[in-house]
C-alpha cells in the first residue's frame, strides 16, 4: 500500500500515516487472521505478506514517534521476511532496516 502512496505528495502521505483510522484500516485488511488459514495462498506467500505489512507497519508507527509500537512491529517482520531465504538474498536492505528498528531503544 505504501508503494502505491510513495507516488504521492509527501506531506499528504504523512497525514495519512498518522492517521489512526488509517493505520487500523491497514492493519485489518493486511493482517486479517482468516489469511493464515487461506488454503489458496501459498504457506511462503502468507508469510511474505505479513512479513511486509509488519515492516510497513514499523515505519508508520516510527513516522508516529511511537517507538515502542515500530519496533514490535520491526521485530514481527524481520521474524517473518527472515524465514524465507529468497526476501533475506534479494532484499537485504529490507532486513538490516528491520534489524535496526528491532535494535533501537
């Protein structure tokens, strides 16, 4: 979702950020607990996603200065993107950033 927004005007993508309702209507739609038992999806693919909206997630919350909640939401999806070998070779920037919102105080 955030790659969609990325095309937008800075500012505007902010005040969404910081939006709660905004951030919960993420969050349900992404992290739906029906989409771990979704026998179309592929096991790797339901981790790709949730490890991603997790990461996108942190981001959010840290654009919030709500620290705490980023860096849950960091370790959540460096333990997701981290299971698949592919995501940690291909994406290693995506990793270290996760790393290091996880290793913030």
């Amino acid at each position: 979702m955030l790659l969609v927004l990325r095309s937008v005007h800075p500012q505007a993508i902010k005040l969404l950020i910081l939006d709660k309702k905004f951030i919960a209507i993420y969050r349900r739609i992404f992290l739906q607990e029906d989409l771990e038992g979704d026998a179309t999806l592929p096991k790797e693919a339901q981790v790709f996603f949730q490890g991603y909206v997790y990461a996108e997630l942190a981001e959010m919350y840290l654009l919030k200065e709500d620290f705490e909640t980023s860096k849950k939401y960091a370790k959540l999806g460096l333990e997701k993107l981290s299971m698949l070998e592919w995501v940690v070779q291909s994406e290693p920037e995506r990793i270290s950033r996760l790393q290091e919102l996880t290793d913030k105080n």
